[in-house]
C-alpha cells in the first residue's frame, strides 16, 4: 500500500503588480512659465536704442538691447570698445579699451565731478520703446585701459583741470590746458600748483587763478616757462 504526503493546502500564486507609471505632473505651472518666456522674448525685441558720444564730439550708439552686464548700461567697473560704435565688452576682452571710473545721471556740466584720473567722458542717452531713461541716461567718467592717458597731472587732455596741469592764457579770462612737457611757443605759460576754497588762500607767487571743479574751485597757478 503506498503511503500518500498530503502537499498541504495550496497557496494562491504571488499577484504581480503591473509597473509603476511615471506621476505626471501638473500643467497648472506651465502657463505662468509660458508667460514669463513670452514677457523676455518682448522685452527682448523692444529694447531701448543706447547712444553714448564721447567727449571729443564722436557720436557712437550702443547696443540696441540692454546691456547683459547690468541693469545700468555702462555702469561703475564695466569696460567699453572705441570706434563708430562705442559697446559694453567684458573687461577682458581684446575689444576693450576704457573702464567706467564712475557713472553719474543728468548733464555732466551741472552734474557730480568726474574722478581726477579721467581721461575722457562718455555721454549716454538711451531713447525708444522701453527706454528706461532714470537708470541709464546719463554720463560715464572713462579711463583708458592702456597709455596714453590724457587725463593724469601734466599731459595736456582730460576732461578736467587738476593740481598738475599746464594752461596757457587764452584771452577773455579764458585758459587752455597744454602739456607741461611741450616746449612750443605757447608762452607765457601756468602750473597749477594747490587748489582751495578761495583767492585768498592761494601762495602769495600765485600769478594766475584757474576755475576748478570740486569742493576746492580755485586752482593757484605759478608762472613758469616750462619743467
């Protein structure tokens, strides 16, 4: 007689889940995205017309759309190119040739005084379509990068007459900034020597007063036939 082992009660077969779909996820947050895509593609298409002419009277527009550096164009620490067309560059690339010593709103003639070591100043306006003109209309106080430069004490450019510089006379109360190491026929001609609040304060060899800008306006010039 063959002895029969019950297998026991039989266990159901493991239930297999069907995998897992990824969650998908909300499309209430792709619209505001869709906005703000669609809001910098206009801003982008109707940005402003920056134009910046230097102090020498060159008109040179800057780039059509705002600037990728900064809110402000041409700001304090950014760098420029030079030539028909004046452009924000990166400090150091091959193009770049000036930098902003500093940025001041309204009209550079009745506006905040240009640092002593600009060589020359950068008058920008900025018109058209989203023109943004309290932020960036304006002037910009300029170095050049490399020698020469105009503006440093002695060399007979600059935007500005400092302590250092040369002048000759030019008549009607009027002087002209020459370099002190030019040995031309311009004479007689003046160093400026000290700046200070008033005539009064001035050396008693002083010879001529030249007009200056900043909290000490008067320039005490010696007369000298060159250095």
């Amino acid at each position: 007689m063959d002895d029969h082992v019950s297998p026991g009660p039989r266990r159901p077969p493991p239930r297999t889940l069907p995998p897992a779909l990824p969650r998908a996820r909300p499309h209430v947050l792709l619209l505001p995205l869709l906005v703000a895509l669609a809001a910098l593609s206009l801003a982008g298409c109707q940005g402003p017309d920056r134009t910046g002419t230097d102090d020498r009277g060159r008109p040179s527009p800057g780039p059509p759309h705002p600037s990728p550096y900064g809110v402000v164009f041409l700001g304090p620490g950014d760098c420029s190119s030079r030539g028909p067309e004046i452009r924000e560059v990166f400090c150091r690339s091959e193009k770049a040739v000036a930098t902003v010593l500093a940025r001041h709103l309204g009209a550079a003639a009745s506006g905040p005084v240009c640092p002593a070591a600009t060589d020359f100043v950068l008058h920008v306006s900025e018109t058209g379509a989203g023109a943004r003109s309290r932020l960036t209309t304006g002037y910009a106080c300029m170095r050049n990068l490399r020698p020469p430069h105009p503006g440093d004490p002695g060399q007979g450019g600059g935007p500005l007459t400092v302590v250092g510089d040369c002048v000759t006379a030019a008549g009607d109360g009027e002087v002209t900034e020459t370099a002190c190491a030019d040995a031309g026929g311009r004479a007689p001609r003046y160093r400026v020597e000290s700046a200070v609040g008033r005539r009064a304060q001035c050396p008693d060899d002083t010879a001529l007063y030249v007009s200056l800008r900043g909290a000490k306006p008067v320039g005490c010039a010696r007369r000298s036939s060159g250095w």
